[in-house]
C-alpha cells in the first residue's frame, strides 16, 4: 500500500511512518517542519520505500500530485501545542481549517480515504468524564484564545463528516488524548518531555496552576497502531474514535513520579496560568477517554502503562544533550 502523511515529520506522524514501512507498505511525507524535525525522519531517508517533500499542504499542485499518488491519506498536520495556540491564534486557525480543507478536496477527486486526526480538546469545558464520542462539546468563550485551536479542529471534523455524508469521500476521525514517547519536543507546552528534560537538568519541575488537573498518557505505539488498524476497518468511515489511555494522574503527581525515575534533586515549582499563558486562561479539570468504541471495532487497549512510558522517554533524552528549550 501507498500510504501518504501529512505532517509525516512531527512526532506521531514520524512514528506512524516507522509502523508502515515496518509492515512493508511504501510511505509519502509531506511536512513544512513549522512544528516537525528532519530529525525525526534522519533514520527513514536511506529506506528506498520511503519519500519526504518539504512543503505545506496549503501548496495544492504539491499536495495533489501526493494525495493522486498513494492509496490512503493520514492528515496529521496541524498547529499543536497550547503554547503555540495561545501565542499565534491566527497561524493556528488558517493552518488547521485550511489545511484540511485542501486535503479533502483533493483526496475528493480520487475518493482516497482519509483519515483527520482531531483531539481531545474539542471536549472543552465539558464534566461528562469520561468522554464518549457522542457527547456534547462545551467550547469557552470566543475572548479565550486557547479554545480557537479546539473549534479549528470541530470544523475539521465536521467538513470530514459532511464531505462523507454528502460526497461519499470515505472519512475517519480519531481523537487523539495525550499521546507521548520518544521524539515528542517539549518547545510547544508538551508536559511529559518538558518534566523530563527539567528534571534531569536538575531545574525546576514547572507545575501550571494548583497541578491537580489530571490527564491520562498514551503511548505513541500504541496510538499508531489504532491508527493503522481504523485505516485498515472500512466500518471506521464516517465516524469518530478516542484514542487514548484512560489511566488518569494529576500532573502534580506526574511531575513527582518523574523526579522520582530520574532520581533527579528538583524542586517542584507552581506557575499561575496567568503568567504561563495569558490572563484569564482556562484549562480542562479532568482529560479522560471513554475508549469502549475503538475497543468494540478493532480491540484496541493501551499495553504501555504509563511508568513504561515515563522510562522510555526518560532513556531518550539521557541520550541526547539537547538544551531544555528543544
């Protein structure tokens, strides 16, 4: 199979180009590397099977000759990051509505399935924990910048949906929890590494607000192989998948755990989100997948537990002397 990867230089789409290439399948990339790394497909480039083009989705002659090319569309490209959301809104929203708009059109003239990654943010302000797939979305007020990213990535869904019901395009969507494991950068507010790298650097372990806001972490290898398989399930189209872990911990936990694996003398310090992000920042209290839909369809279960995760991100970035600010 021909497997194309928008975004195929970040960190889940270099991980879910690994998986393909693994499998014998022939893979495409298209990345701009505005939040993705060469870095992340180094070890990919002497592999005959695989293909990389530096550019934007939003170039549509580019993206077209890709998209007529393979079999299938992963659509992975996206501003990401909360950092990022809140200090560029306008990147965040032209880049996620336009790119998938692009990509649907396109992947439209050839009736290529698609499949749109979205996330957990689209939950917004919502208590209904765990989250199904059904569920209400309860966005914050349009004067909160962090929730652009959320309603950008609503609208992906809903034009994927709509260009399925109306057009017959055949179209998956997953949304993706926390997914974490090695090449994950912590330069856009990524929790895990950012703990990770501050704590074996013997800094401070940067907590946001009081720290008793949970989240639940997925490991990348098990998330790529949900992927895999929805693509693979032609009863995946027209519809919307979790995918995550559901073992939930409050990031002052996490950040306790880590110091403890990396046996690491850092203070644990409390940074209001006023000064971390903007005034009057809103967060979600509780991020947790209800994950019995994808379980039902493909048997998907999260193997990695999230010491097993925390231990491989912590040998990665032994091994690398990059700065805190990667």
């Amino acid at each position: 199979m021909r497997v194309l990867i928008t975004g195929g230089a970040g960190f889940i789409g270099s991980h879910l180009a690994d998986a393909y290439l693994l499998r014998g399948d022939e893979v495409f990339v298209i990345d701009d590397l505005s939040t993705g790394t060469i870095e992340n497909i180094r070890h990919l480039k002497d592999n005959p099977r695989f293909h990389y083009t530096i550019d934007s989705v939003h170039n549509r002659p580019v993206t077209a000759e890709l998209i007529d090319q393979c079999d299938v569309v992963f659509h992975l490209a996206a501003a990401v990051g909360v950092k990022l959301i809140v200090e560029s809104p306008v990147r965040t929203i032209e880049t996620n509505v336009r790119g998938t708009e692009v990509v649907l059109a396109l992947a439209n003239k050839k009736q290529k399935p698609v499949l749109i990654a979205s996330t957990s943010e689209v939950y917004g302000l919502s208590t209904a924990v765990p989250f199904r797939e059904d569920g209400n979305l309860v966005m914050g007020a349009t004067t909160k910048g962090r929730w652009s990213y959320a309603c950008s990535k609503a609208i992906d869904e809903f034009l994927a949906l709509a260009y399925w019901r109306e057009k017959k395009l055949p179209t998956t969507i997953v949304r993706l929890f926390n997914t974490v494991g090695p090449r994950q950068t912590g330069r856009y507010g990524m929790v895990i590494p950012t703990f990770v790298k501050q704590a074996l650097a013997g800094r401070p372990i940067t907590v946001y607000g009081d720290g008793k806001q949970t989240r639940c972490f997925g490991y990348v290898g098990d998330v790529v192989g949900a992927l895999i398989k929805l693509m693979d399930h032609s009863q995946s189209v027209g519809q919307v998948f979790n995918i995550g872990s559901t073992e939930e911990i409050s990031i002052v936990d996490l950040a306790e755990k880590i110091k403890e694996l990396t046996h690491s003398d850092s203070e644990i310090a409390f940074v209001p989100y006023d000064d971390a992000y903007e005034e009057g920042f809103e967060d979600m209290p509780r991020r947790v997948p209800d994950t019995s839909k994808i379980n039902k369809l493909v048997g998907f279960k999260p193997e990695m537990s999230l010491d097993g995760i925390l231990e491989t991100v912590i040998s990665y970035h032994r091994g690398r002397t990059s700065s805190l600010d990667e």
